[in-house]
C-alpha cells in the first residue's frame, strides 16, 4: 500500500514538472515571438536570408514605427492661455475641456498624428499645452489652432448617409488581399534582381511614371515623404539596395529603392511682410506706393538685433506678432520664387533689399544656414482599395440659416422619470424661431449638428419644437452628453485663446537625443547583465532571460496601447529596469540565506519566493504609487515618465516572480546543475 502512495506520488511530481518545462519553453518561444513583433525588421531581413537560401519567403511583417515624442522627433510646443472673462466661473473647466476638443479635432485635421493637448487650470489660469512632433510650420499650425471654431445645423439632401453593410466590408477585406498580395509578387521579382525601371512602368500607378520612373528627389526626415527617409537611416539601407517590405499609405501600396544620397541646403530665416491692396490674403487697402516707401524705410532701420522686434510691431503677417516674423528651417522649394532667389543669395547674417511676391514686400534676414542628408528613391506605387472606394459617397448636408451664433446655451440635464441624461439647448429668439420652422418641416427626419465640419450629432425630429428650448435625447451616458455639451457650447460661445510660448525642436536634435537614449539603455542594460553573471553566476544569467522578456513586454505594451515615447518616458524604463533587478537580487539573496540554513535546492528556491514576496511588493506598490500621482498630477513630458514607469513596475512583477520562478524551477530538475559554484554559494561541508 505505501509502495503504491508513492509511485502516485512520483508521477504527481512528474507531472508536474513537464508542465513547468512546457510553461518554460513556452515562455522562451513568447520571448523571441514578441522580439520579433517589436523588431519586425529583423524578421523581415531573416526571410531574405531564408529565401536566398530555400526560395521560399516567409510572411513579413509591415514595419511600423513606435510613436516618438516632440523631444525625440522634432516639432513644435505651444503653451495657450484662454480668456475666460466672459464666462460664468461655474462653466469655465467645461468651456476649457470643449476648446481643447475643438483644437485637437483641428489639428487631426491638419494632418498631425495622435496630437499631445492638454489642459491646465491652476492659480486661476487656464492653460491648453500642445506637442504637435513632427509638425515643422509653426506659423501654419498657429493659424490653425487659433481659428474661431464654427457650429452648424444642416438638414438631409438627396441620401442619407450610411455606413459600408458586411457584403461592402467583405469586398474591401477581398480586394486588400489581392492587392497585397499582387505588390507582394512584384516586390518578389524585384528582389530576385528583375529591372526595376521595367516593373515601375508595368505595375506604377503614378501618373507621372512616364516622366519621373518613379524618382522622387531630396526627401529629407520633415518632408511629405519622410517615411522613406525613417526607414533608410533606421534600416541602413544603402545606395542601390531594395527595401524589403511593403510600406501601406493613404496612396497606395510602396515599393521604394534607395537609388542615391544627396545634400539639401537649410536656411534659417525671418522676414517682414507689407502686403498692399491687390496682394493676395491682404486685407489692407494700402496703395503700392506706400508699401514701397513703408519697406525702405524698415530696410535702413533693420539690424539682426532688431530685426524681431520690427517685425511684431510692423509687419502685416498675422504670425509675426508671436513669432517674430520667424519661418523656421526651409528650403528653396518651400517658398515662392522670387523669395527664395533672394534668400539663396543672402549670406548669412544678411537682411535683403525689398522683394516683391503676390503677398506684397518682404525684408528678408537669413540667421542661418545649413546642410542637411535627403535621399533620392525609386518606388513602384501600387493600388490599395479604400473602404470611400466601395461605398457610395456620403449623405449630403445642406447648410439652415440656423448656426452656433443662435445658440446662448447648451447643458446637460436629466429625464425626471427614467433619470436618462440628455443635453438640453437654449436658442436666442431669433434662433428660437428658425429652429421652430425647421423642426416644423423635418418632422420624422435627421437634422444634424456640425462643429469644425465635422458632425457630431444627427438626432431625429419627432414633432415640431417652439420656445427657443430643444433637446438632444439619445442612449447617452452622463460623460457623453457631458462632452456633447462641451462641444456646443465651446462653438457657441468660442474661448479666445492667447499663444504664450512657442518651442521648436528640429527634427536634426530630436534624432541626436534618440540615439543617444538608445545607446545610453542598451549600455545600461549590458553593465546590468554582466554584474549579475558575475556576482550571481547561473541565477544572475536566468535573471537577464527573464529581464529580456521584460523589456520586449516594455516595448509591445508601448506598440499596443499607442504609448509616446520621450527622453522622460525612456528614463521611466530604465527606472523600471532597475526596479526588476532589484527584484531578482532580492529572491537570489533569500535563496541563498534559505540554502545556508541546510534547505535543499528546490525548497530554497520556494521558500526565497515566498519570503522575497512582501518586500517586492510592498517596494513595488510604493514606487507604483508615486508614478501613477506623477500621470494624473502632472502634464507634458512628465506624465510620461509617469506612465512608462508603471508599467515597468507591473511588467517586473510578472517577470521576477512568475517567470524567473518558472525557470530557476526548470533547471534545478537537472541533477548535473545543482552544484553550489553555479549559484554562487559554499558547499556544505
């Protein structure tokens, strides 16, 4: 009978013990998987080598970069602050909250991807903070912001609009997979050495192919194209050599060679603008001759010292008043003609003679010059179906006499039987009344409510509604109708917003401070792994392959959840690095203490987990604390230092307790390991 208990016994523990070898090697598999998704790149390169070796190319993976921030990318910073002097104090965080949702939707619009705005409404100021990276025309996205926003009440044209039905979808999802797949096959011949210049006139469909082949000259990291240029410096693609992946855009399909490197010419310069009646975009009726007389007389008193000043008190561009007339690094080819023959002609220092453009005179003062890398490549671009391709066009809205100027206010309320929010709207009289006849002849028909062109409500008219009172009802949650009122509200009574301060970091520094941050984690991360092999020996090493699968966590977690990576949220993530180590130290240092004690291997290992626990998660929760105060409690870069390092702490938990645990458990079930010098500890005597 006791012979039997044990044997049922034995195979218990073996059981065991295969299913922390599988959960092991899972975890090893998951490890290089997740590499590889951060580090596609590799992916794709080990494919070539595979396909030069079998003929055979294994899928690739579309490369896509992690979202930089303004420190590391380059961009603009802009700190507003709004006037809210003319609204009651009760509504001013929700008039805030309703400019900073105008704002953000405008710059979307301005092409700017995931925008970082927020607000600020400490010692009774409130402030908008906004990080456009990669957005290198300050005055452009000045103007932008700072436009009015506008609030519209349309009516239903022709067709009402729809969304695409399952059969439209499923004929997007077809087409896509054939298209990818037909650009798969070209990038296949053309890495198998086919003439390039052959494949971009069979398959191109770039209208002008015919005269350009596909060549598109001087991309440099600021241009249209500058994801051709990101993937080139941070592949290492050289001159005559293919890129290996497919790159999907809103143009189509790419596939690009890098074909020559070339050098463009920066210059860094300031002008001051007299537009005249007749010029385009002036609203002066100044005549010629005054303009002329106006920009001698700016010429003789211009110096490079007081060149700025000059410029906010005289020039006529709406900018020049926050920038100084400062247009930042440009090219020739970001100005007229005529300006940028004057400009090239300047030395630096150098302010010009009055020049004429269809804008009116310009003194022209060049602070800088520079050099900077561009590429020349030849690409094939090939068709990618879009969903606007399928459907047919979107409904038409016609524009009511009825807009944002009617409205006095708009709040959320409450159904007094069902306690359903809904947001109840307070029209001026002579908005009253037009909203009355319009209700009156849209009876069991949509009218919708637009803000920045951009519709944000289409509610059905169920009778007609007089008084100058209306309701927006729908399935709403308190936070939605909430923001619907913002919204309304913030284009009703619009908040004029004053610009503070401008911050430009240009695109060259924001690479410098990349691979800086880089190199400074990777040495870090190095220094950190010998000194655990070293001191700790076998038990260090499996902490580094644990602390692997920690930073590759790191990295997915920022893919997945669209984390902006700064130099602050890099320092968030070697502070967490540290705090892992710790953690491995901590267990390693109980194991030893427990084997000392006379404990064999597989019980020290448990009780130094147990033991170690408390203190890993009482130091961790601390430091978890502090970084979630510094997220909600702070703006801009800090936050995401602040968010970086919680999920570090998270991710090192997982790590140190569960996945180091998993390994040191899998190797100890090798008799030849359990040898005292491999842990770093005396052999009993």
């Amino acid at each position: 009978m006791q012979t039997w208990k044990l044997k049922k016994k034995v195979k218990k523990i073996e059981r065991k013990t295969w299913k922390t070898r599988l959960v092991a090697v899972f975890l090893l598999v998951t490890t290089i998987a997740i590499g590889f998704y951060d580090f596609p790149g590799i992916w794709n390169q080990t494919g070539q080598y595979v396909q030069a070796k079998t003929g055979w190319l294994p899928p690739t993976l579309t490369e896509k970069s992690f979202r930089l921030g303004l420190d590391l990318q380059g961009g603009t910073h802009l700190v507003y602050e709004a006037d809210m002097s003319e609204i009651p104090e009760e509504d001013r965080v929700d008039a805030l909250q309703g400019v900073r949702d105008v704002i953000e939707r405008r710059v979307n619009a301005f092409g700017v991807s995931e925008p970082v705005i927020q607000t600020t409404t400490s010692g009774g100021t409130y402030r908008l903070i906004i990080d456009l990276a990669g957005v290198m025309d300050v005055s452009q996205a000045i103007t932008l912001i700072g436009e009015t926003p506008v609030l519209e009440f349309k009516e239903p044209g022709q067709e009402a609009q729809r969304d695409p039905t399952p059969e439209e979808l499923s004929q997007l999802e077809t087409a896509n997979t054939q298209e990818r797949a037909k650009a798969q096959e070209v990038l296949t011949r053309a890495l198998s050495g086919e003439d390039f210049n052959a494949l971009v006139s069979e398959f191109s469909i770039d209208e002008n192919k015919e005269e350009t082949q596909g060549i598109i000259k001087d991309i440099t990291g600021d241009s249209y194209y500058s994801e051709y240029a990101a993937l080139i410096q941070q592949r290492g693609v050289q001159p005559g050599q293919l890129n290996s992946n497919l790159i999907e855009g809103d143009d189509g399909i790419s596939i690009f060679k890098y074909t020559a490197p070339a050098e463009v010419t920066e210059m860094l310069l300031s002008h001051i603008l007299i537009c005249f009646e007749g010029k385009k975009g002036c609203a002066s009726q100044t005549p010629a001759l005054d303009a002329s007389i106006q920009i001698g007389n700016l010429k003789d008193q211009a110096t490079p010292e007081n060149f700025s000043e000059l410029a906010k008190t005289y020039s006529t561009d709406p900018s020049a008043l926050s920038n100084g007339g400062d247009l930042g690094w440009g090219t020739a080819t970001d100005y007229v003609a005529s300006f940028s023959l004057a400009a090239g002609a300047l030395p630096v220092g150098g302010i010009s003679d009055a020049v004429e453009t269809e804008y009116g005179y310009h003194l022209i003062y060049k602070a800088d010059q520079r050099t900077v890398p561009a590429y020349t490549i030849q690409r094939i671009l090939m068709p990618l179906t879009d969903i606007s391709d399928i459907v047919p066009p979107p409904s038409v809205w016609v524009n009511t006499q009825l807009s944002g100027k009617n409205l006095e206010r708009a709040a959320v309320e409450f159904d007094p039987n069902s306690g359903q929010p809904y947001v109840g709207l307070t029209f001026d009289t002579e908005g009253g009344e037009l909203f009355g006849a319009l209700t009156e002849s849209h009876v069991g028909q949509p009218i919708a409510i637009f803000l920045d062109g951009a519709s944000i409500s289409t509610p059905l008219v169920q009778q007609a509604i007089y008084g100058g009172r209306a309701v927006i009802t729908g399935d709403f949650t308190v936070d939605e109708a909430k923001l619907l009122a913002q919204r309304l509200n913030a284009g009703a009574l619009p908040v004029p917003v004053e610009l503070l301060s401008q911050q430009t970091v240009g695109p060259t520094l924001g690479a410098i401070s990349l691979e800086k941050s880089i190199h400074a984690a990777l040495f870090g991360f190095l220094l950190v792994a010998l000194y655990m092999m070293i001191v700790y020996r076998l038990p260090g090493f499996i902490s580094v392959v644990a602390l692997v699968l920690f930073a590759f966590l790191n990295l997915l977690a920022y893919r997945l959840f669209g984390v902006t990576i700064t130099l602050a949220g890099i320092a968030g993530l070697v502070l967490s690095l540290g705090v892992a180590v710790d953690a491995n130290v901590l267990i390693i240092e109980r194991f030893k203490e427990e084997f000392a004690s006379g404990r064999d291997f597989h019980s020290s290992i448990d009780e130094a987990f147990k033991r170690a626990w408390t203190a890993i998660r009482d130091g961790n929760m601390t430091t978890l604390i502090s970084s979630v105060i510094l997220y909600w409690f702070s703006s801009s870069f800090i936050r995401g230092f602040g968010l970086t390092l919680s999920l570090g702490v998270l991710l090192s938990m997982f790590t140190a307790i569960i996945v180091t645990r998993i390994y040191l458990t899998t190797v100890l079930d090798w008799k030849g390991i359990r040898k005292p010098f491999l842990f770093g500890i005396k052999k009993r005597s």
